[in-house]
C-alpha cells in the first residue's frame, strides 16, 4: 500500500475513527523517540560525549546545585518588582526599553 493509499483511506475515516489513529501514530512516535534516546545515552551511543562532559563539569564544581539555582530566583522574584503586562507589551523583542 502506498502513503497516497493510506492518506486517502484516512480521508475516509469517522472522526472518532481519526483521533484513534492520531493517538497511535502519537504512541509510535513516543516510542520510537524512548528507543532512540536509550540508544543514544547507552554506552558507546552518540550522546555519551555529553554525559561525559556533564559529569565533568560536576566533578570540577562549574555546575551549580538546583537548590542553590531555584533560591537565587526566588530571591531575584522577590527584590525586583514585577513589570505589569502593559509595559512588557509596550516593549520592542529587541530591546526592554518602552517605546
């Protein structure tokens, strides 16, 4: 069967009958994108140079714990005001200065 075949017989689907076919096609896809990134951070997958990297960095201090990260915005949040949605609306995406 060809993929012109199947788009035309989906064409022909109920829409119950299309959101059954939508959330397979979604299993498949998590599924495959699950059995890709086991392949990848396996040893010798192609994701193990990162890892690696990471680790190091752990092991030399250059990576901040998580804790430490969340509290410094909390604290960041709590001393600066927050800007009231008109401004950042007013706002260029290029610069933070109003218009």
């Amino acid at each position: 069967m060809t993929v012109e075949a199947i788009k035309d017989e989906i064409e022909h689907l109920s829409p119950e009958g299309k959101a059954a076919l939508t959330a397979w096609i979604a299993e498949q896809d998590l599924m495959s994108w699950d059995e890709q990134m086991e392949t990848d951070f396996s040893p010798g997958g192609a994701g193990m140079a990162l890892l690696e990297a990471v680790d190091a960095e752990f092991r030399e201090g250059r990576v901040m714990p998580m804790e430490d990260v969340l509290a410094d915005l909390g604290l960041m949040l709590r001393t600066k005001p927050p800007v009231p949605m008109r401004e950042v609306s007013r706002r260029s995406p290029v610069s933070s200065s109003p218009r």
